[in-house]
C-alpha cells in the first residue's frame, strides 16, 4: 500500500510538470482513493465520501469524512506537492448538530435505516438504551453510529439527543436490563396500570429505585415508568454475574426460537441471521461486528477442513458463495454450532430455528451445507472487533 502511494504521488508530480490538468485529477483521485482503502475501507462502520475536482485552474476537494486521519492524509498529500485546492470537506461530526452529539435510544426499538428517508432499506436496529454517536442530520433524520460502529439514520423521534455532559451523566447512572422477550413499561405499581410503552430482550432504563415487586425507572426523555422485577435485574449485577460459556450461548439461541425473520432486524420484534447471532452474544456480555460478511473477520478460525470436526458449541458457521478466480468469497448467512450427536446449528431463516448438517436427520439443511464456507470462535478469543461488556465497566 505505502509503494502504491508513492507511485502515485510520484505520478502526480509528474502531471503537474506536463501541466496536464486532466492527468493530475486522474493522479489525484488514484491517491485519494488509496486513503479511503487504507482509513475507510468499509463504508458500513467509516465514512470517507470524497471527491477531487477541477474548476477555473484550482483543484476543489468536497465531500465527507468521519475519518480526521484520513482527511489530513489528502490534505498533507495536496500540500507536499504544492497544489493550489479549495477544500469543501466537511468533518463529521460537525455545526450542523450542534452541541448535542450524542443519543439514547428512546423507544423499545429503534428502526436504522440506509438512507435518511422512512422507506429506505433496514440496516439494523437498536434497543432502548443504546448510546449512540450523532455525526450528521438530514432533515427529521440524524446519521448515528451505533456501538458495533455501524453507520446509518434514524427517525428523530426514536432518539433522545445528549450533549457530552448529559450523555456521560447517563452511562455513569444504574440501569436496569429488560431480561424476558417482551414485556411493558407501566406508569403505576397498580393492577390497572396504564402502559407507558413496550420493552424487548436487551432493553436498558435508568434504575430510579424500588416500589413493591417493581423497579421505578427513567427514560432517557425522563420519562418514569415501571418494570416487573421478575422481568428485569440490575444491569452491572447482570453483567458481572454472565458466565459466557458454551451452554449459555445454546441457552440464549434456544430461548429464541420461533421469533420471526426480518431484514436489518435485532431485536425479539424479528432477527436477520446476523441480528440473531449478534443478540445471543449481547445477552452474554459481547458486541460483536452487525453482518455476516462482517462477523466472519472477527474471532478465531477453525475448522479449515471444513468436515465439522473442530467445531465447538457456540462457534459461528457461515456460509454463502466461495471464492473463484475473479470472484471474490460473498458471505451471505450464518448460524451457531450446538455441538450435539446430530450435528445441529441454529439460525435465522424464515424465522429461528434448529437445522442439522447430518443428511440422515429429518431437519437436514442440504442447501446450507453445500455452501458452507467455514467457522469462527468469539468464545475466550480477544479480538479487537469482540467488544467484552465487562471490560467496559473496568471490573
């Protein structure tokens, strides 16, 4: 990578001897987009939307970028060869948010979607309490990161925005954790109780304090409301209580069999495979990568012969379309091993259910093993891109 750019550098400072302006935008893009390969390469969790023009004898620069390093790489480029440019970049992110940088999730489920408009694709999704990072607005719609970092838009009234003092203010208060599929938020302890809103699996509130068999708690809007204690625990004495071990990952994938499929989905309300895998993993203290093409760069290889002889419970199966010769592998699925006699994984498809790698077993998956690409292991592996909850609250 670093001789690919000198060449171009040296490309560069070749077009502007020639004073050839077309061959010095072509020069110019080629370095430009070998800064977006080395600081961006992935649009989904970086933004680096840059493009290098030329008007009235000056080369202008616009676009976006999350990336403060890979914008002052352009810009350390264009300076070293002393070229006269206009730059329209703007950092992410920037004036056009304000102060209020940072959000909540505010509703039990928070749609995020790939452009800021409601019809767009689903991306993923977020559970109440989730703290977000704004970078951008577009209308009622503001371009959050999630803690995955995965970038897209959402719907103002799913967020609650935060400054930095606010938004520290709430990841330092006790929380409690939703730990049943579904359940409500009641305004009273009362039988009759009105319900202030649904919660899912997974969803976080500020803990106010005890009332009877219910937990008093607050919205990031400060909204208050009430939470069965048979249906949630206090989230650090959850965290630290987790034993992330093979049988609680079975454990977690089991208890959501049945929940229907949905594309971009992670919650209880409906799960992609990915969304799947990356929930039965937060209910055992990890944030792991959001898609499946993401999830196969993270964690520990195994099972290279590909016959199913080293997997373990809990490992990632994927699958999808091996690589050919100018073709690359396109990873379109994933499941999790059980481990068992009958060589049974789990996945979400069509909705979550148990399907076997064994062709004598009445679940057989034919389609599935025969574009099955290999495994990975999260369980006891460090790795950058497995977020250990635990970790986080410096136990």
């Amino acid at each position: 990578m670093k001789l690919f750019k000198n060449l171009l550098l040296l490309f560069v400072f070749i077009c502007l001897s020639c004073n050839n302006n077309s061959l010095l935008v072509t020069g110019l893009k080629g370095v430009n987009e070998s800064i977006k390969k080395e600081y961006a390469p992935d649009k989904r969790v970086a933004i680096y939307d840059i493009e290098l023009d030329y008007y009235d004898n000056k080369i202008v620069v616009s676009g976006e970028t999350d990336s403060k390093i890979g914008y002052q790489k352009l810009l350390d480029s264009l300076k070293s060869l002393d070229i006269d440019f206009i730059n329209k970049i703007r950092i992410l992110p920037d004036t056009v948010i304000g102060n209020d940088k940072f959000a909540i999730a505010n509703n039990s489920v928070i749609n995020i979607r790939s452009e800021p408009k409601h019809s767009a694709e689903l991306g993923t999704q977020g559970l109440l309490g989730m703290p977000l990072k704004i970078l951008d607005k577009n209308g009622d719609f503001y371009r959050i990161q999630t803690p995955d970092k995965y970038i897209s838009w959402v719907d103002k009234g799913g967020i609650h925005r935060m400054n930095k003092g606010e938004f520290d203010a709430w990841n330092n208060r006790k929380k409690v954790i939703f730990t049943k599929n579904f359940g409500y938020v009641y305004a009273d302890t009362s039988e009759n109780s009105e319900i202030i809103s649904d919660i899912t699996l997974g969803g976080i509130l500020k803990f106010i304090g005890i009332s009877n068999n219910f937990f008093e708690v607050e919205y990031p809007d400060k909204r208050t409301g009430f939470i069965k204690r048979a249906e949630a625990v206090n989230y650090e004495s959850w965290l630290i209580n987790l034993v992330a071990s093979q049988e609680n990952i079975e454990k977690s994938a089991k208890s959501m069999i049945g929940f229907p499929y949905l594309w971009g989905g992670t919650s209880s309300k409906g799960m992609d495979c990915s969304g799947f895998t990356k929930m039965v993993y937060l209910m055992n203290g990890f944030v792991i990568p959001r898609d499946a093409s993401q999830q196969i760069n993270a964690g520990k290889i195994v099972d290279n012969k590909l016959d199913f002889a080293d997997l373990q419970k809990g490992d990632l199966l994927f699958f999808g379309t091996k690589a050919e010769e100018n073709k690359k592998q396109k990873v379109v699925h994933v499941g999790i091993w059980l481990g068992n006699e009958k060589m049974e994984f789990i996945h979400s498809s069509g909705n979550i259910h148990i399907s076997s790698m064994d062709e004598t077993q009445p679940n057989f998956d034919e389609m599935n093993k025969n574009r099955y690409l290999g495994s990975r292991r999260y369980l006891g592996v460090k790795d950058k891109n497995i977020i250990d909850l635990k970790a986080k609250l410096k136990l």
